[in-house]
C-alpha cells in the first residue's frame, strides 16, 4: 500500500509539471488557499507524503545523514537572511522583504526538487526502469507536442515574447509567406519561458535517444521527431543547436562502439536516428532561427563609444546634466532602458560612465552586463560575508542567464554548495561507480545517461535558466536519479 501511494504521488507530480508550468503564466497563478498558491500547496503536499513515507522505510544512518543536512540548511537560512539585512540601502532601492518571504522561495525553488532525488533513489523498487522511461516520454511528448499543435493552430506565445510585439507568434508553417521578423516565429507554446523550456529539451535528448535505442518502437520515433522540430520552432541558441548538434555526436558516440568496440551494427536503430536526423538538419539550415541570426550585424556590435561619449558630455559640469544626457541615448550605447531601470544611473554615474565607452558587443550581452551590474554591488557593499552568505533579495529582478554565478551572488558559496552541490555530490558518485565496473559499463547507453546529465549540468552556467527555475530542476532530479539507478549501485541490463 505504501509503495502504490509513493509510486502515485511522484507520477502526479511529473505529470503536473509542464501543466502547472502552462498555468504559472496564467491568471491561475493567483489562486490561492490559505494565502499560498494551489500549485505549490499541491506539490508540497505531494513531496512531503512521499517523503514521510520514505522515512518509514530507510535505514536509521540515511536518518542521521538526512538531519545533518537539515541541521546545516537551518543555519545557512538564519545566517543568509541576517547577512542581507546588513545590507547598504544606499547603493539600491530594497523591495518588500522578510524572513519567512526569503525562506519560503529558497525551500520552493531549490529545496523542493533536492527533496525529489531521496525519494527516487531510495525506493529503487518503486521507481525503476520502466517508471523512468514512461515519465520521461510523456514529459518530452506533452512538450514537443504542445509546441507543434499550438504553433500550427497560431495560438502559441513568442519565445521572446518581451521583445516581439505580438500576442501570438505566426506559425512556422507560414514561414515562406512571411514578411516580417523571423524571430517572430519563434514559439514557446504556453510555456512560461522559452530558456527554461530549451534547457530541458536539450537535457532531455540524449535519453530520448537511449529510449529509441532500448526501445525502437514507432512512437519513440515519432516523439523524437517531434522533440527536434519542437526545438527548432522554440528557437533559442540552446535549443536550436542542440537539436542537430546532440543527435550528431550521439551518432558519432555510437559509430565509434561499432569500430572500436566492435558492437553489433544496428541497422534498425541508426536508420531511425539518422533519417530523421537528415531532415532536420535541412529544416535547421532554413528555420527562422538561422535566418534570425544572419540579420544580425557583427560590425555594428563591434562599434567603440569613446568618442560618442566623449562629444555628449563635453561642456558638461554637473552629474545631473550627464545623468539626464546619458538616460536620452541609452539606446545609442547598447543599453537597454529595463537594465538601467534595475541599477539607476543616478545611483552611480561613474560606473555607467565606463559602461558607455565600451563596445557595442559587451553592452548588448544581457549576461555579461548584469554580471558587473551584481559585481559592482557586491563591491559598494563590502562585506565579507556576502561571498559565504549570498544576497538574494537584490537578485531575484536580475536573471544573469549564467547560473552558478547567478547562485554565488544569490546564495554565497555555502547556499550553493547545500543547495546546488548536492547534483555534482551524486554525479561524481556515479562516476565513480561507473569506473569500478568499466568494462561492463563501457557502453554506447550508459554514455547516453551519462551525457543527459553532464548537459544538464554544463548548459546552465552557458545558459543559466535552470538552477533557480522549478521545472528545470525538478527535470535534473529526475536525471540524476534516472543515472544513480542504472550506474550508482549496481549494473542493470
């Protein structure tokens, strides 16, 4: 009876993911009970049944393990809160903040899907194989899905829907016939974030290649299908990309186990990766994407502003006529008036001075822009404490795209480390299980697992959009458990 209610609670947990994501970026969002959001109040419900249940079953030393950790998280959250209420208020205006408001989005965001991976890898005989690989499939099918039938019906949302003025984005379909933009074409679905959606897309390919390869059946070739178009239709770097660079290494990957490891040649399978694999590159060379980014000119992002800067302020004394000249030709330096709007000018004129004489190329890259924008607050602040500690509150309006840098400014090294180390701790478990049996593990499938979850790991400090964002996390615990079931403890055929 336990086993049957852990195994239902965790699958509707799964299930609930792209859905409650489609809602977050809806007016459902605001329904609450209680004062807290039916959405979160569901998954708290579900991960804290099925932890009370794991608890009934694991051994008394997972116990003390799981005490300590809860120990070190008490007082990471009393020191990190006490840390950021020495803050300066000068350097930047403080939004509404609390205790309890802190606490409550570190344990949602980072903690809840941390809990998922306990609860997985210690019910090994509830959560097996199969249990993976039905997940998975519906998680990747419900969003390639999704994205195809609502850009074909015209009803998806942009994926840059903060830049490109439409409700709707045309479809793909109609691309030939289309005058405008071509990154107007680009679609999340009802997705919240086009990022956070391409991270798991991307994440996901290479076990919905071992599923192809396992498996070989007519609907793991049409999700694969599905799961590349949707990528090139999303249209962000990671995912565009991703869809014709993964399934080519994976080719390679496997190619290689047939001459060097002398495998048995399925010909079944590659002609089920490669043929597909063939038409989408072709739809790659030609999507909106590509197009997207011929218009983009190099040179022009290349321009130096010394001397631009140089002749508006000459003549002028004061730092209210520059702060005034600078906000009237934001556009002319690169900036984008919401990146001021986060770090005023009149705040601190000499840094948004040397931000001006710079290239083009460094002001128009939102990563690098917002990374010394935090760096420079760290650095007014002064306080030792803030590497250790972390800083949230003045970060949760400034996305840097690039996480674990985003985590050490958010969190300090000891957050980060308790709530971030915990996927390299089990990772590098793994490797480590892996190389005790090498030559039994030394195969084209495992590599897969093992890529699924370096990806998942190396995307977001080029990305970001994964730490810090639910779904994507809750999809890297799933990972993570996925390969500590096959690699961590024992060989599974």
């Amino acid at each position: 009876m336990k086993n049957k209610l852990l195994k239902l609670f965790i699958t509707i947990l799964f299930i609930s993911l792209p859905i409650s994501d489609i809602l977050r970026n809806s007016s459902f969002i605001n329904l609450e009970f209680l004062g807290i959001s039916i959405l979160e109040l569901l998954n708290v419900i579900l991960l804290g049944g099925s932890f009370i249940i794991t608890l009934t079953k694991i051994h008394k030393k997972k116990m003390i393990f799981l005490v300590i950790y809860a120990v070190l998280l008490c007082l990471y959250l009393v020191f990190h809160y006490q840390n950021i209420s020495n803050f300066d208020t000068s350097i930047v205006h403080i939004q509404n903040y609390s205790f309890l408001k802190e606490t409550i989005y570190l344990l949602r965001i980072y903690f809840l899907p941390l809990l998922a991976i306990p609860i997985l890898i210690w019910n090994r005989d509830v959560f097996d194989k199969t249990f993976y690989s039905h997940i998975i499939k519906y998680l990747i099918a419900f969003i390639s899905f999704s994205i195809i039938i609502l850009d074909f019906l015209n009803l998806s949302y942009p994926s840059y829907d903060d830049i490109v003025d439409l409700k709707y984005a045309p479809s793909i379909f109609h691309y030939l016939n289309y005058n405008g933009d071509p990154q107007d074409l680009l679609a999340k679905g009802w997705f919240e974030s086009a990022n956070e959606i391409s991270v798991i897309l991307f994440a996901l390919l290479p076990i919905n290649i071992y599923l192809l390869y396992k498996e070989g059946k007519i609907s793991n070739v049409i999700i694969f299908i599905s799961h590349l178009f949707s990528m090139i239709i999303l249209g962000t770097r990671t995912s565009a990309y991703g869809s014709v660079i993964i399934p080519y290494f994976c080719l390679s990957i496997y190619i290689f186990f047939i001459l060097i490891k002398k495998e048995k040649v399925r010909l079944p399978f590659l002609c089920k990766l490669s043929i597909p694999l063939l038409c989408i590159s072709f739809v790659f060379i030609y999507s909106p994407f590509r197009q997207f980014k011929r218009q983009i000119d190099p040179e022009l992002l290349g321009t130096n502003n010394t001397d631009k800067i140089s002749m508006l302020l000459n003549g002028l004394n004061s730092d209210t006529e520059k702060i005034d000249v600078i906000k009237k030709h934001l556009y002319d330096f690169g900036i984008e008036s919401k990146i001021e709007e986060l770090y005023p000018i009149n705040n601190d004129l000499d840094f948004w001075l040397e931000i001006c004489h710079r290239d083009l190329r460094l002001n128009n890259n939102y990563r690098v822009i917002k990374h010394e924008i935090i760096k420079r607050i760290k650095q007014r602040n002064n306080n030792k404490y803030d590497n250790l500690f972390g800083m949230h509150f003045l970060l949760n309006y400034m996305n840097m795209e690039r996480d674990y840098v985003q985590q050490y400014y958010e969190l300090g090294l000891f957050g980060t480390i308790l709530l971030v180390g915990v996927y390299f701790i089990i990772f590098l478990y793994t490797i480590i299980q892996f190389f005790k049996n090498f030559k039994e593990k030394f195969k084209f499938e495992y590599i897969l697992l093992f890529m699924a979850m370096s990806f998942g790991l190396i995307v977001p400090y080029l990305s970001g959009h994964t730490f810090g964002a639910f779904f994507p996390m809750f999809v890297l615990s799933l990972l993570i458990s996925l390969l500590h079931y096959m690699v961590g403890d024992k060989l599974e055929d």
